[in-house]
C-alpha cells in the first residue's frame, strides 16, 4: 500500500506524539527496540531482579550467622553462598545499575540527543549482560564457586568447586560494560544540542561520563586476568601458579588494577545522581558546579593508582604501600569536596523532604561515614589490623550499599515519573526510606565492632562472644528486606495504578525535564537550544532551554 | 524505498545515517572516536599480558633469553613483513575507496585477508615445531632444548600472546571480509567509506600488536 504524502506526515505526527511505552506493545517490539528508553528500561528491571536475588543471598548468609557453630546448611554451601552473593551484587547489580539503567534513559534527555551514538550497540550491551548472566547462572546452579568474588589464585585455578563458568560470565559482563561505557563516551562527544557547552553539562552527565573513562580503561585487564584464570584451570599454563614459577600476588595486582577502579564505577553515577537530587529538592542552583563536575574526573583518575592498598599484607614493599596508601586519600579529598557543595548547595535552599531528599540524608551520611574509615584502612599501620576482617566488609557496604543503592533508591523515586508518568505513594516511600536507613545502620555498625574485635571476614564460624553483635546484624538485616520488600510493592502498584503524574512532578530545572514524561519515542520534536546552566532556579524560564523552531 | 531516494547525502545510502545525528559529519566523528575507544581497550587488554611478560623477564632472565633463541626467527621475521605489508595493503584498500576504484579497493581487500591468512599458515608451522620438540606452556613443557626454571612460563606467555594475537587475527580477517562483501555491493564510495575506515583501523591495530610482540619474543 502506498500513502499519500500528506498521510505519511499524519502518521509520522500521531507516531512522533505517541510516548515510548505506547509505541508498540509486543514482546519483540521491546526485545529489538534500539530506543535508548526501552534498553534503559530492560537494564532496570534485570538489575532489580539480580538485586532481589543478591539479597536474598545475603540474607541467607546473615541466618547462618545468628549461630557461632554449625547452622542451616554446611560450611561448603557458605563459601559459595558468599560468593554468590559478591559476584551477583557486583558484577549484575551495582556496575550496571545507574550507568545502564538510568545512564542510558536520562543521558540522552539531558544532552537533547534523540538517541545513544551507537543504538544498535546498545542493545548488543543489553544482551551481553544477559549472556554473561546466564553464563554465571549455570555455574551457580553448576556447583557455584567458593573462591569469594575476588577470584584468588592459586585457590581458585585449584578448587574442586565450577570457578570457569562464573569467571566467563564475568568476562562477558565486561564486555557489556565496555560497551555502554564507550557509547556514553561518544554521546557526550557528539550529540550535545546546540548551546550545551561542556561547562553546561548536567551533573549527573559528568558523572557517567567519569565512570565511562574507568569502564573502557580497567576493565579489558580484569577481561585478561579472569581469562588467565580461566585458561590455568583448564591448562594448567601456571601464570599464576608458585609450584611453576608464577606470582599469585601478580593475580592480585591485575584483578585489583580493574576492581579497586570499579569501586568508582559503582560509586561516581550515584553521587551523579546526588548533585541532580540535591539542587532539585533544595530549588537552588550548584554550589560549586565546576568542582563538583572535575572532582568526578579527579575520582577517575586518582582511582587508577590506588589498587595497592588492597595488597599491604601480600608482601608489598613499605614504600608502595606508602605510597599506595597516601594516593588512595587523595580519593577522599575529592569526595570532600563532592560533600561539601552537596551541603552547600542545601544551605539556604527551599527544601522539598520528599523521598529522594531521605535518600540524599542517608546518602551523605553513609558515605561520610565510609569514606572515613577508608581513609583509615588507607593507613598502613591500621590496614594490617583490620585486613580482612569485618571491618573492611563494613567499609565497603557503606560505600557500596550505603551510599550506591541509596543513590540508586533517589534516582529511582526521582525519575520514576520522569520514566512512567506515575507517581509513587510519597508516605510508603518515606515510610520505606527510614526502614532502610535505620536497618542498614542495625546491619552494619555492629560489623566494624566485630572487626575491630578481630572476627575475620567469610568465616563460616566464630567464637561465641561474637554472637550477639551478629545477631544485631541479622536484624538489621531482615529490616533491611522489608524496607526493599515494601518499595517493590508500592512501585509495582504504582506502575498500574496510580495516578498520572504531570509533566514536571517536581519543578525540577533539571535537562531531562525539558521533554514530556514519559517522553516521546524520539524524545525531542525539535532539537532544543541550551541557552541556560542546569538547575537554573533564579529564573521562572522552563528547565534551561528556548525552543527554536 | 530505495536507498538514492529522499537521502540527504549525495551517494550515501540513506539507511546508513541514523535519525538521531545531526549531520553525516557527526556521525562520522562519533564512529571515528568510538573506534578509537575500542581499539584502547584492546591496547589494555593485551597490557595485562606485557605486564605478566616484564614481570616473568625479571624473574627468569636467562631462562628466557635461551628459549627466545630457539624460537623460528625466520619464520617470525617472515610474518612481521607480512603483516606491515598488509597494513599498506589495507591503507590503499582505503586510499582507492576514497578515490571511487572500486575494483583496485576489492582487490587490495583481498590481498590484505590472503596476507592474513600466510601470517596464520607461518604461525601454524610454528605451533606445529612447538608441538613435535614439547616446547608447550606450564605443565605440558618437556622441552630438551633448555631444561632451566621459567623456560615453561616463557612458552605460557608465548601461547597466551600469540594465541590472543592470532584470535585478532582471525576477527580481524572476518572484519575485512565483511567489508570487502561490502565493497563489492557498491555500499562504499568517495562520500561514504567509515566501514573500509573502521576495518582498516583494526586492522592496523592487530598489525601494532604483532610489532611489540615480535621483539620481545624473537629479538631480545
């Protein structure tokens, strides 16, 4: 059938007005979508689902754990429980989870692109995620591994227990990540609209594109390393092998050249989302948007020098750990800065406590909180002390439970009307916000006082003095899930039945509102202008932008 | 719709520009840099194997020294001329699509791939030799040629480099054929020629590799 000209345009019109949920509802119109949104989207229900998963790991862990001896299940289900659960909530939940998910639904809208640069290979990122997924999945059901999510050798190239198939499903997840990485890279590059100056940058933009540099540049060498690996337990080879001549400590260098840089990667988006949060909830422009915007890059780039500080106890020289440790504060001096203007910002700001502001509180305060004991650990002499204890798990949940899955939480409650045109029961989501908040607190202070007591990290059992901080633990734990458990309820009843949101719920000046939510399948009928900064609120101008005809 | 019409660019064909560029000059730069992102992760992703290379080069000086010796060096040359030839093959691959000589880019394409595949042939015969004298990686060495400590993690080093390299080799292969199937369709021209570009680049990265790898195993 052939259509007239001025049908065509009629068509492409109601098409170009239809917002992106509506624009085809089958299953494959999903599944072979090269709509940034949709992909953003799919991203966002596989790392809630991989989060669900995790958790219920982790709580799985805690339950052991009430009991000193043997409890539940036997110490071999443990060390794969724990291992599990690490590889699930890194590698499926906390890398992909702002870059993939909200990265690649509000970059976009932020820039006035209508797309990524390269859609196609978007979508190829999506589906490596889930081959990678699966991979791992096998191995889990396979036997899973005992090794810890840190994979080292010559443990791992020796245990009994199926390492192979959860290190190439983490190969393969790499590559995902490089992919969506790289195709931020070139968006920011290429598809800025005009008027959007690179000092125009929306925060969180800066933020992704911060945590890109580290997905491109740190994760081919875990790609080598874990291939390595691989190879060893099939082979032989003994690369890192000491009855062959190989270095287990050159395995530790490599992995953590790719993991400690990774911690950014998990970290530099949420505190992208932070900056957004925080100038829309207090109507006031950045403090300080420049140092905000080049602490990220700053972040980036220190975090390539500090993986030593892992290694203080592996026979490092005292000098490397000298410097490994002075190089990794430098870190914290970035992130101060971050904190800083956050709170700047707040200073005097019209403050809408809405949900996503809780988040910004527990944020700030899990990550003052963590970084300050990183600094600590950063220190040599009382690394040695708390080196793989309970200590360092609390650390590190502060930072990567703490301060990401709260930014994730923000980001979530923030753009979810952005994403659906809903709106989300605020009472629930405080409700819910304090629940996590507190539980977390219950699950982990009583952690860095039993690592401080000495308990060591992935032990299956403990003396008994221990036994109720661990209990404490645990209960923080369970109020923790319910705190989850009930934002999964509410959302899931707001996606079908709540009511519509408006455009622009909350007067946000933020780029990504400049477009309808949800926004139209090209997102854009026109290109816009930039002719403002992000987050303008001296003015009464909609977000930032005149439109050109 | 066929591809002359409605397109914006002259002898681009019209499904190539995606709706979301601006220009053909943007999307052109996008990919240029989006290349040159994949082409430094494949820089870092051989970077592990150099660093294992300096680290185990310290540790066994000697032990690597004498099995470089024992390495084919002419086979090795051989290859190392092959492959910068081919790199000049695939440049003027490039050089006669921008040019619109269709037929001297196809036939400077398929020069490139032969040329690949004689890098292979040659590396085979090597692997081959390793084979027959048990020259093999960790466990498998049994060598009687050098009997000392780290004469086995040199060979590991050796399969994992070339190995990784001759996997380049093969994907680069399948690149540059794919571009040539492209070329004889007539996709390319002076207007429009990225996928020659992109394939070329990769190509000359394999080519890179194989000149860092060449002295550090044969040479020194």
């Amino acid at each position: 059938m052939r259509l007239s000209e001025a049908d065509s345009h009629a068509l492409a019109g109601a098409a170009a007005h239809r917002n992106y949920l509506e624009d085809g509802t089958t299953v494959m119109s999903w599944l072979n979508t090269r709509d940034h949104k949709r992909i953003g989207v799919m991203f966002l229900a596989s790392v809630i689902f991989f989060f669900l998963i995790g958790g219920i790991f982790a709580l799985a862990l805690r339950m052991k754990l009430l009991q000193p001896g043997p409890f539940l299940y036997d110490a071999l289900s443990y060390n794969r429980l724990f291992t599990l659960h690490g590889v699930v909530m890194i590698f499926l939940f906390l890398i992909p989870a702002i870059p993939a998910a909200f990265g690649n639904f509000v970059v976009p809208l932020m820039i006035g692109a209508r797309d990524v640069a390269f859609p196609r290979l978007n979508l190829a990122s999506f589906y490596m995620y889930w081959a990678g997924a699966l991979i791992a999945i096998y191995g889990m059901v396979h036997g899973g591994a005992d090794t810890g999510w840190t994979f080292y050798t010559p443990y791992s190239s020796t245990t009994p227990t199926d390492v192979a198939p959860i290190l190439l499903g983490a190969f393969v997840l790499g590559f995902s990540s490089i992919l969506t990485g790289l195709n931020f890279i070139v968006t920011t590059h290429t598809l800025r609209a005009p008027g959007l100056s690179w000092m125009r940058l929306p925060l969180f933009v800066w933020g992704i594109y911060a945590t890109s540099i580290i997905q491109i540049l740190a994760t081919p060498v875990l790609g080598i390393t874990l291939l390595i690996v691989t190879v060893e337990r099939i082979g032989g080879f003994g690369l890192f092998d000491p009855a062959r001549g190989g270095d287990p400590v050159l395995f530790q260098h490599m992995f953590w050249f790719y993991s400690h840089p990774a911690v950014y990667i998990m970290i530099l988006p949420g505190m992208g989302v932070i900056s957004e949060c925080v100038c829309a909830f207090s109507r006031k422009n950045p403090f300080g948007y420049k140092a905000i915007a080049l602490s990220s890059i700053g972040i980036a780039f220190v975090g390539f020098f500090t993986w030593g500080h892992h290694l203080f106890v592996a026979g490092q020289s005292t000098f490397n750990a000298g410097a490994f440790g002075i190089l990794s504060m430098l870190v914290g001096i970035f992130t101060a800065v971050k904190v800083f203007n956050w709170v700047g910002t707040m200073y005097r700001g019209a403050i809408a406590f809405k949900t996503p502001f809780a988040y910004i509180c527990g944020f700030l305060y899990f990550l003052v909180f963590g970084g300050m004991t990183g600094v600590a650990l950063a220190t040599t002499s009382l690394d040695i002390h708390w080196h793989d204890t309970y200590f360092v798990i609390a650390h590190f949940h502060f930072i990567m439970v703490g301060a990401s899955v709260m930014a994730f939480l923000a980001a979530l409650h923030y753009w979810f009307p952005k994403m659906f045109g809903k709106v989300y029961p605020e009472g629930w989501g405080l409700v819910a916000a304090s629940l996590i908040i507190l539980g977390f607190n219950a699950t982990f202070i009583p952690q860095f006082l039993l690592g401080n007591f000495g308990m060591p990290r992935r032990y299956y059992q403990y003396p008994e003095q221990f036994q109720a901080l661990n209990v404490a633990s645990t209960a923080g734990a369970t109020l923790l899930g319910f705190g989850f458990l009930i934002i999964l309820i509410y959302l899931a009843i707001a996606l079908k039945y709540g009511a519509k949101s408006e455009a622009n719920p909350w007067g946000s000046k933020g780029f990504e509102w400049m477009t309808d939510s949800p926004p139209t399948t090209h997102n854009f009928d026109q290109i816009p202008t930039i002719t403002q900064m992000p987050h303008d609120y001296r003015t009464h101008e909609p977000p930032g932008v005149t439109r050109v005809a | 719709m066929s591809p002359e019409s409605a397109s914006t660019y002259p002898g681009v064909p019209e499904e190539v520009v995606g709706h979301h560029f601006s220009s053909l000059e943007r999307q052109t730069e996008a990919m240029r840099l989006g290349m040159w992102l994949f082409l430094a992760t494949e820089v870092l992703l051989f970077a592990g194997l150099f660093c294992g290379y300096t680290v185990y080069r310290f540790e066994f000086p000697l032990a690597f020294e004498q099995s470089s010796r024992h390495l084919n060096i002419t086979l090795g040359t051989l290859n190392t001329v092959v492959l910068i030839t081919s790199s000049f093959t695939v440049a003027m691959a490039i050089h006669y699509t921008r040019t619109n000589q269709r037929k001297m880019a196809a036939v400077c394409l398929v020069i490139t791939i032969l040329f690949a595949l004689l890098f292979l042939g040659f590396k085979a015969i090597e692997y081959a030799e390793h084979f027959r004298e048990h020259a093999l990686p960790g466990k498998y060495y049994a060598s009687a040629e050098v009997r000392i400590p780290g004469a086995a993690m040199f060979y590991t080093l050796y399969f994992l480099m070339t190995g990784l390299h001759g996997l380049h080799v093969i994907a680069g292969m399948s690149v540059l054929g794919f571009v040539l199937w492209r070329t004889l369709q007539g996709r390319y021209s002076s207007n429009y020629y990225m996928g020659v570009e992109l394939g070329g680049l990769y190509w000359h990265l394999v080519d890179l590799v194989w000149i860092f790898l060449y002295p550090l195993l044969y040479l020194i």
